[in-house]
C-alpha cells in the first residue's frame, strides 16, 4: 500500500513539472507576442501619419504650405511636427533641376527610440506664375 502511495505522488510531482514548464513557456510566447503587437502598431501609426502628411503636402503644391497645414514649424532646413507625444514628423526638401517639379522627404521618427520608422519620397507639380 505504501509503495502505491509513493508513485501516484511521484506522478503527480512530474505533472507539475511539466505543466509548469509548459506555462512558462506559454507566458513567454504572449511576452513577445504583445511586444510584437505594440511594435506593429506603433509602424502602422507612423505609415499612415506619413501617408497623410505626403499627400497633404501634394495637395498644397507646396512643401510650405503643406507643412503649415500638418501644423509643422521650420527647423533650419526642414519642417518638424509632434503627434500625439509618440511621433515627430519630419518634412524636408530636396532640390530638384527641374523647373516647376518639386520633391520632398516625409519622415515619421519615434520618440521613444529616435529612430525613423516610415519615410517617403513625395512629388508634386508646383505653381508657375
């Protein structure tokens, strides 16, 4: 009787080993799977920041006026502009040779991290007198 004891709580000790190994696990995996979440979402925030702030800037025909509109302030050579505490948005123009073209760089740049997580190449046909 005694021997029979002692293996069902032998039994028992190694099921929970392996039920505590596999939570572990488990925790884990949901650790990384919400730090990936929140990484993820915070790039899709700063794509669809730029995307609008390049388009409004093509909608103006003009990087200074889009920026005005985005709410931007004139940093030296380019425009600046915070969103939400977690994003800088950054507008700077490229000389072009070509008469009446313009072009631009939007950058979205974390923060936290200062680095850049969205930045596209914006064009537009400007306005000639």
């Amino acid at each position: 009787m005694k021997n029979k004891a002692s293996l069902t709580l032998l039994e028992q000790l190694v099921m929970i080993l392996v039920f505590s190994l596999a939570a572990a696990a488990c925790l884990r995996l949901f650790a990384w799977s919400d730090r990936t979440s929140r990484e993820m979402q915070q790039h899709s925030e700063g794509l669809v920041l730029c995307q609008n702030a390049a388009e409004t800037v093509k909608a103006a025909a003009d990087l200074e006026k889009g920026a005005l509109s985005l709410g931007a302030v004139r940093q030296g050579t380019r425009w600046e502009a915070q969103y939400a505490g977690k994003f800088r948005l950054e507008l700077e123009e490229i000389q072009q040779r070509i008469p009446g073209m313009g072009q631009a760089i939007v950058r979205t740049v974390s923060m936290e991290t200062e680095e850049t997580i969205f930045s596209l190449l914006v064009g537009w046909q400007e306005v000639t007198p």
